[in-house]
C-alpha cells in the first residue's frame, strides 16, 4: 500500500518497531518493501509492504500468502521463498500508530485519520490497546 505522508523513513520504520513493542504485531513481521516514491499530496510518499516468513506465527490460521503484486498471492511461485502477510489487525495497529504521528497522512483508501478509525469502526484506537499495555505513553511521543 501506499503512504503519503510528512514522515520520515526512520519515523515510519520507528512506527514498525514500536507496533511490536506494544505486542501489537509479531516480532518476525518486516518491511517486505519500505521504498520511498513521491507523493503528489504529501512532502513525502512510501511504498510498504510486510511479510513474515514464518506462517505459523499469530494467530491459528490467521496468516496467508503474501500477494506478490504479479500472480495474485502464491509468494513462492513467484519469488521463490515462502512469504505470509501481516494480519488485519498487525496491519490495523500499525496503521494506527502512523496516523497518531500523522494525522493529515493518506493510507491506501483510508484518506485521513478520521476516515480510517471510522472506516474500523474505532477498533484500532491507541487507548483502546489490550490488556491495557502502557507502552502507549513510555514509548510514543
């Protein structure tokens, strides 16, 4: 997906690490793809993808193929190594955090910040984080 953005490469990877350390996303997600590409909107715009490869972690059940943007989502067809996708809710928190570092962002089809939580219907809200983790206010600026 594409993020247009006035983050930085390091904020938006910043936003990967502190995803996992909010035990939001498992350890083993990267960025499959993190190049940056102009944005015709924003000062910034990124090309993201994340992948494991480790289909087992998360969730039972809750990993698929990585769509490899050439043949649908076979991901060891097409480039010989097996690579799953973030979950929904890996990919919902970490959308998240980006847009409480930039609200004015564009993400994908979310437009805005606000477009994005009522679009989820709120579920990705920081203070709504489980268990009540508090690494919102250790970690976060």
């Amino acid at each position: 997906m594409k993020l247009h953005t006035k983050l930085d490469i390091g904020e938006v990877y910043n936003s990967l690490i502190v995803t996992k350390a909010r035990e939001l996303m498992t350890e083993d997600i990267y960025f499959h793809q993190l190049i940056e590409q102009p944005s015709k909107t924003h000062p910034k715009g990124y090309i993201i993808q994340l992948a494991t490869t480790d289909q087992r972690s998360g969730p039972k059940n809750s990993r698929y193929y990585k769509n490899t943007g050439k043949r649908g989502a076979n991901s060891e067809r097409n480039t010989g190594e097996a690579l799953w996708a973030a979950t929904f809710d890996e990919w919902g928190w970490f959308i998240a955090d980006l847009f409480e570092r930039d609200p004015g962002a564009r993400f994908g089809h979310y437009t805005t910040a606000a477009k994005f939580h009522e679009m989820t219907k709120n579920k990705y809200r920081l203070e709504n984080i489980p268990n009540g983790n508090l690494w919102v206010n250790t970690i976060h600026p």
